[in-house]
C-alpha cells in the first residue's frame, strides 16, 4: 500500500491550542516572507525558526522524517538542476561538456532550494498540528459558507473510507489475474480502470445514499446554525496573530523602507 | 388537514425543500463531498511507481476529467481542484496546494466546459482533455518557475511528467466516464 499518513497528531502544546485561523495566517505570513527575502543566512536562519516550531509541535520522529524526507529530496533537486539552467555570472568554477557551472548559479541554486524547503516546511506545521475538524472549521469561520464547509468536512471523513474501497477491489481484481505491477506506465493506467470503475460506482451509491441522510437529518432545515464546538479568538490568539504578522511587517519595512540587504 | 398559505410579503418559514435556494441541495453536497474524497483517496492511493518520475505519478488526473465529463464544469473545477489539493495537503506537499487549487480547478472547469460541448461527443471529450491539460501544465510551470522559486531547470524538468500524466489520466478519466454511464444510465443529466 502506497497510502499515506494521517500528519494530525492529537497532543496539547500550545500550537495545538491555537486559533486554526491564526495557523492559517502563520502560514501566509511566513510563506511571504520566504518568498521576498533573497540572502541565504537570512532564508537558512527563517528555515532554523521553522524547524523549532515543527519540533515544539511535539510529533514522533516518523512523522517528521517522512515530512523531511519529502523537503530534502526536493532541495537537492533544485540544488543541482539550478546551476544546469543558468549560466550567468563569473567565475566558472568547472565545465561539463559545453555546460559551464558559475559560482553566483550555484549560490543563486541554494539559496532558491533554501526557500523551497521554507515553503515546505510551513506547512507541516499546520498539519501536525491541526485537526481536520478543526482546518474545516477555521475555513467556515473565514467566511465559507457552511454547506461548502459541510462537503469539505464529509469529504475528509470519506477519504480513508474510500482508501479502503479501493484497496480491495485491487484485491479482487488481482484475484482475478489483474495485474497492476508489471508492465509499461501506460499499460498499468488502464488496468487501472477496472479498479477504478467498480470504485467510482461504488461511491455514486454512496452519494446516493448520503444524500438522504443529510435531508432526514434535516440538512439546511434553518437559515441560523449553532455548533456543537465553538472556536473563538483568545487573548492567547490575538498575541500569536500579532506575532505571526511582525514576523512577516519587520523584515518587510526593514527591506523596502530602510533598504537592508536581508 | 390544511396547509397554510404564506400571504403576500410574509416571511416564509426557512425550509428546505420549499423552494429555497439559499443552501446548495443535499444531492449535490453529496455528490461533491464524495467526488471530492475520491478524488483525494485516488491521488493518494494509485500512486503507480515507476522509476523515471520519482514516483509522483498518480491517476486523480483520471478523476478530475471523469467529473468534468461527467458532472459538468462546476464539479469538475470544485472536486477536481479542492480534491486535489487535499491530498496534497495530507500526502504531506503542502506547499502545492494552492497551485494544485488553482491548476487542477482551471483544468476542471475547462475539460468541462470544453468536453460536454455537443452533447459530449468523443471529439468534445479529446478536445476538453487537452485544453483543460495545457492549463493545468501551464499554471503548474509557471508557479513552480516565478512563484515558488524552483528556477527554470526543475520547473521544465517538471513538464513531461505533468504532461504525462495528463495523457494517461485523460484516456482514463474519457474510459471511466463512459464505462460508468453504462454502468449507471441515469448519470450526468
């Protein structure tokens, strides 16, 4: 099985606590920042802030080692295909052919993969530490009207459930000497579809079937919704937004107003 | 037993199902809920491995065409897009998932704009699937070279693995598509 791992893991740091919103803006703001600031010591220091923050987040090991697995491997693509692609500047540190590999590329390379893994890396810090509920929530608190937020809530709850589908009619389908591992890409796609129709007629059932659960639940029944969890802005909350808001405004005015090379 | 007639200028009592439009219609959060968890469940789960591509390919393209080809654009652009970004969330990219919105929301809603032209005839169906594909490898070109910092090299390096992928995953989305309106006939009405 090829599937993936639920990131959310249930703990109770202060991260954890926070307003999902606010995470959302942490990630805004923090994701703006990478992307204006252009030295390596400042993008590799933002990096170092980022990973305290996934550490703080409290998560096991696994957890983290898939995450940067994932980053690493990205970073060093970019490492070494940036200086393919450019090859301007002086001085040439050494030629491949009719390829001349420069030493501002190089820099230029990692400092683009250092802010690769910034953009990476910020994320996780939301999903580790953000329960789907939670994410679904936070949304319809920005302004997602509720029924869009009831689809997207039912769908995350639909996703496992759906692995599983699939994973067993590949099983029978195997029984039946399907086979899904041998062969051309091409060929293995369109064995696919003999797993992916039975699933996809499976789940229109399902919708079938959801559908008259949410109208004998009486679904939309009135215009004024209460929730069973309300999530609200603490002073705690507030403090963070601030704090996740000069993190993005001091290095901001610092660049353009003041024109610190950072 | 005798129902009551609102009179002129009375405010209606807020029910469903009383012609009121103010809530999208349970069928519809059904199927789009579920379109959406499958199009996530199948990006996430058919990742084929094949060594060339690192292993990124996967067939949610396949399910991005099959709703647009068989739901329409507004299916295809919500289910194809928030799908998709979903399981880029829970794969563990997010730093995709905006692009991944934009992209495969793009690709959606012009397969299916495009491909239910003429009462979604086989040519209809080809020319949406390359339509809505160019958008998508566009949009993810452009971000991954000007938004994201990945620089030409890997941005280009990255066109015919999505160029790929929109080939086998519109040849499947166009079979699945019209192997389950055989299987269920009442479809995409």
């Amino acid at each position: 099985m090829t599937g993936f791992m639920d990131l959310y893991s249930e703990r109770d740091t202060f991260l954890h606590r926070l307003d999902p919103r606010v995470k959302l803006l942490a990630v805004v703001t923090i994701s703006a920042l990478a992307f204006i600031l252009s030295e390596i010591w400042s993008l590799l220091l933002l990096l170092a802030f980022i990973l305290l923050l996934m550490a703080l987040t409290g998560s096991s090991f696994r957890k983290a080692f898939f995450a940067l697995k994932f980053v690493i491997r990205f970073m060093v693509l970019i490492t070494v295909l940036w200086p393919l692609f450019d090859r301007s500047g002086t001085p040439v540190l050494f030629s491949i052919g009719p390829l001349d590999i420069t030493e501002p590329a190089v820099w230029r390379g990692a400092t683009s993969a250092v802010r690769v893994g910034c953009f990476a890396t910020v994320w996780y810090i939301l999903m580790f530490t953000t329960s789907q509920r939670d994410l679904v929530r936070g949304l319809t608190k920005l302004g997602l009207r509720f029924d869009y937020g009831l689809a997207l809530a039912i769908s995350f709850r639909f996703i496992p459930t759906f692995g599983l589908t699939i994973e067993s009619i590949k099983d029978a389908q195997r029984a039946r000497a399907l086979e899904l591992d041998r062969g051309s890409l091409w060929r293995r796609s369109k064995n696919y579809v003999t797993v992916l129709v039975p699933t996809v007629v499976t789940a229109l059932r399902t919708a079938h079937m959801l559908s008259l659960t949410l109208q004998s639940r009486a679904y939309g029944a009135v215009r004024e919704r209460t929730y069973l969890r309300e999530v609200r802005m603490g002073p705690r909350d507030y403090v963070a937004a601030a704090v996740a808001l000069l993190v993005f405004l001091l290095p901001a005015v610092a660049m353009y107003h003041f024109g610190v090379q950072l | 037993m005798s129902t009551e007639v609102p009179k002129e200028g009375e405010e209606r009592p807020k029910i469903l199902g009383s012609g009121d439009a103010e809530f999208i219609s349970p069928e519809t959060v059904a199927l789009f809920a579920v379109l959406t968890a499958l199009t996530a469940a199948i990006t996430l789960m058919t990742v084929i491995p094949f060594p060339p591509t690192r292993g990124y390919f996967n067939l949610g393209e396949a399910m991005v065409f099959f709703s647009a080809l068989t739901f329409g654009w507004r299916a295809g652009a919500i289910c194809g897009g928030v799908g998709s970004a979903i399981a880029d969330l829970l794969g563990g990219w997010g730093m995709f998932a905006p692009t991944t919105l934009l992209a495969k929301g793009t690709e959606g809603f012009v397969s299916g704009v495009i491909g239910r032209m003429n009462g979604g005839k086989p040519l209809a169906y080809v020319a949406g699937i390359v339509c809505g594909g160019a958008c998508m490898v566009t949009i993810y070109f452009l971000s991954e070279w000007l938004f994201l910092g990945f620089g030409l090299g890997p941005a280009i390096a990255e066109i015919p693995t999505n160029i790929a992928q929109v080939t086998i995953g519109g040849t499947v989305g166009s079979l699945l598509s019209y192997s389950v309106k055989l299987a269920m006939p009442s479809l995409g009405k």
